[in-house]
C-alpha cells in the first residue's frame, strides 16, 4: 500500500527525525525537533524570577506559549499550550524550585502535519537541555484513519491529513517499558493506559481503531525515546572529550 | 523504565529522567554501613525507587556512597559552600543585594568580610563585583553569602573583584575550567599572564595587562567548550597568532 508521502513505504513509518539542542544564546535551554518537513524550536527559561500575580508558594509557575508559523496566536495555538501545559506539569518536578517560573515558548518553523507531536518532542528535549528537573522523558507522535482504505498512516503529513477521518495525537513516558518487557506476548490496552500521558482525537473512530492506534503509536514512540537518548549522549560526549584525551 | 546496569563496559554512563537506578548497585560496598548519598540529579521517588531527574552522567564515589548526576545547564540554582561572582544590585543597613543569576537575589551581610566590624567595614556599591563564597542554600529562601572563609575568619581571596571583564558560560563549563589541569587555561597559561576567578554560577572574571589579552582569552575560554583537545590548541594558537 503506498501513502500520498511518496518518500515513505510503509503505513507505520515516521519520518526522519532531527533534532538539535542549545540553539539559542539567551535562553536557559533550546531546542529544535524536526519530523521530515515539520519543524519546531522551543526555548525553555528558568527557574527564573517570578511575576508576584503568578508566584505559588510551594512550586514553580510553568508557562507554555505557542507561536504559530505566521500570524499572531489563535484559539488554536491556545488550545495547544494548555495542552503541553497539562501534560508538562506533572512531569516537571516543580516542587523542587518554589517560587520561580518556568517559561516555554514554542515556535512552529516549518507546517507538513503533526505539529502537536513535533511540538512536544521539542519541548522535552528543551527541558532537558535546560535542566530542569523531571519526573521521565516523553515521545509524542501522531497517526490518521484514513478515510477511504480505513488504513492506519503514523506521522502524517498535511497532504495525508486532509484525507483523514480521524486524527490521533499520543504522548507516552518512558517508565511504561517495564510492563511492556515484562509481558512481551500480551502487549494489551493496559500497558499502553499505564503510560499514556496525553490523548487528542478528532473525527469519527470506533474503540477498536483508537486502541490499535494507540498502540502503534505506543510502538512508535519507543523510537522516539531512542532517539532522545542518543541526542543527548552525543551533547555530552561532545562536552566531555576534553576530559577524557 | 530503563533500569541502568552497572557494567563498566563504557566510561560514560549516561542517565535521562526517568531512569531508575538498580537498588543491587547502589549497595555494593556493604563495608559502607549502608548509608547512601544521593547527589545532584537523583530523588526518590513514590515507589521507593531512585530516580534520575536530569540528563548527565551517572557518577559514584564510593567514600560515603555517593552517587550523582554530572549535567550541564545554564541557569544557576544556588548550592551551599560554592564559590561565586555576583555583582551588587542594592544595599541596605545591613544587607547588600546580589545579582547571582540565579531565580532570586542573594544576600550578603555587610559584616561578612575579614575584619568587618560595626565601625569599620568595606563599602561596595551598586555595580561593584564581588567574589564570594554561598554560605545558606535553601530552595525556599533567598540565598546568603559571604566574602571570608568560615573557619579562619580571613579573606581567601573572597571579596571585590577590580578592573577585568565578566563573561558567562554554561555552568558545566565552570565546572571543567576549575579542574587544575584543564587544557584551555594551561595553553594560553602559556602565551598570556592574566588572572581570572570563576564562579560556579558560569561567571567568569578575567583580567590581563591589555584590554586585548583579555578579550583572547575571554574569546578562548567561550570557543573551549564542544572542542576536543587537537582542536582546542589550534583554536587558541590562531587566536595567539592572530594578535
């Protein structure tokens, strides 16, 4: 079955990903995460000074903005920094930083599909640059229905997404893959429950097509777990090499 | 959750957040009477577990059991006993306010110097430049510092930092600078004589002869940072030649 994406094979294969950290001079941590043709920079600041109307005594105030590509912010770009924000505050160990806050600002650079997803991913990597101290890292990705082979496509592009009857955004932490090892045979619904972090759906879908898709989004995810590890080992074999020659 | 195995099959261990750390391994030295350090980078969590919160390098010393995440990052979040460069921001009957570059400003008692008494006691103002030492750490309140070490009462070489330049670099830079033999320093050590104090905050305090050595070495120390060591000595040799 061939996608409308003609550089991809494969229904469940994601784009290439890229992704580059401590990009910006100014801020406390940056990063970009790229998937294929979609791109977003996050800048992360803090824990910093904190406006008297926002202070919360016993944790730091985390303030998302979302910049869209062009334009000034909507209700769209709205929506999605609660989003990130509901889904970062528990995860951020904010307790650990009273008093403070902790600005991420998110800019879309480039739109081909799955912006959410590659806006999360960003962010992670952005805290992580940043030092800010957290619960686990995440994955987000995001996969369609299509509307006329009913087929599962992951990370689609906005070509795909117009074709699509419903559309489904993940993010999974990476605690999850103790129970995912420890029964390898029955992957079910409750490994991927256990892990999911953040679930947005849009369209008409059965139950059994929402389970499947979080599943192979749970799949994919892992990948993207990979993929963080290995962005930030090389950060810091590139700081170290001094020290070990 | 990735659990971390202890095998030194590779010098750098890295550890993201999340990552749990095996109960066997941080209990080998049984000698040790069971008592474990956790340092910067790990907490226990809710299901007894220790965790990795930062990304860096797992690290262990095995006097005390000590255990920690060697990461880098930007922002300084105020540590007891560490030294640091502040620049003076206010000033009270008894307190000068210093910008440390961390969430808040620190304090610093005007009679925490040598020889500091009611009547005689240095005077600093706003914008002056002060090498000092974090003497209260808390999450909750506002760092205090001191310009003398605690047990002796003198200077150190604590106190106002005059003339030079201050640039600021990534913490885990700092850190690397403070090693006795790190190369950058050693190399232009070698070309330049200057002074400099760095603090654990990622500001750095350089002063040479020339307002142009000092802006070499400022310049080197900034490059120093992703370089590897072939890399570090052409970089500062170009930088000698170009003068």
């Amino acid at each position: 079955m061939s996608r409308l994406d003609r550089s991809r094979t494969s229904a469940h294969q994601l784009r290439p990903f890229f992704s580059s950290q401590n990009l910006l001079n100014r801020a406390d941590g940056s990063a970009q995460f790229d998937f294929g043709g979609s791109s977003v920079m996050c800048s992360v600041v803090g824990p910093a000074e904190v406006k008297l109307r926002d202070e919360k005594l016993d944790k730091a105030t985390i303030e998302v903005v979302v910049r869209p590509l062009v334009g000034l912010p909507g209700i769209k770009d709205k929506a999605r920094e609660q989003a990130i924000r509901e889904t970062l505050e528990p995860l951020i160990l904010s307790g650990l930083h009273p008093r403070t806050s902790i600005q991420i600002v998110i800019q879309t650079m480039k739109d081909d599909g799955s912006i959410l997803a590659t806006a999360f991913n960003a962010t992670i990597l952005a805290l992580l640059d940043a030092g800010i101290p957290l619960k686990s890292i995440l994955g987000a990705v995001t996969c369609i229905v299509d509307s006329e082979t009913n087929q599962i496509l992951l990370d689609p592009t906005t070509q795909e997404l117009a074709n699509a009857k419903s559309t489904h955004t993940f993010v999974f932490d990476n605690k999850s893959s103790i129970t995912s090892t420890d029964n390898k045979q029955q992957e079910d619904k409750e490994s991927v429950d256990v892990a999911t972090l953040y679930s947005d759906s849009t369209g008409l879908f059965s139950e059994e097509e929402y389970f499947e898709c979080a599943q192979i989004c749970y799949k994919a995810a892992q990948a993207i777990h990979g993929f963080i590890r290995t962005a930030v080992q090389k950060k810091l074999e590139k700081e170290q090499q001094q020290i070990d020659s | 959750m990735a659990s971390i195995t202890t095998e030194e099959e590779s010098k750098l261990l890295i550890v993201l957040p999340g990552d749990q750390l095996p109960e066997s391994g941080l209990m080998e030295d049984s000698s040790a009477a069971h008592r474990l350090t956790l340092g910067p980078g790990l907490a226990p969590m809710d299901d007894d577990s220790i965790t990795a919160v930062k990304a860096g390098i797992l690290k262990h010393n095995a006097v005390g059991n000590r255990w920690w995440v060697e990461s880098n990052q930007r922002r300084y979040v105020a540590a007891q006993g560490e030294s640091i460069i502040g620049v003076v921001t206010g000033k009270s009957a008894e307190h000068y306010k210093v910008d440390i570059g961390a969430s808040q400003p620190a304090l610093l008692g005007v009679l925490a110097f040598e020889g500091a008494t009611k009547r005689n006691k240095p005077n600093h103002n706003i914008g002056d430049l002060l090498y000092c030492r974090v003497s209260m750490a808390n999450k909750d309140m506002e760092a205090e510092l001191e310009c003398m070490n605690p047990t002796t009462g003198k200077a150190d070489g604590f106190g106002e930092l005059k003339g030079g330049f201050v640039i600021k670099i990534s913490l885990g830079l700092a850190r690397r600078l403070l090693d006795p033999k790190n190369l950058v320093l050693r190399l232009l050590g070698q070309h330049i004589p200057f002074e400099m104090a760095v603090g654990t905050n990622g500001k750095v305090w350089v002063n040479s002869a020339s307002t142009q050595h000092t802006i070499l070495i400022c310049n080197a120390i900034r490059n120093s940072e992703y370089l590897n060591s072939g890399e570090c000595s052409a970089m500062v040799k170009s930088l000698v030649e170009k003068m």
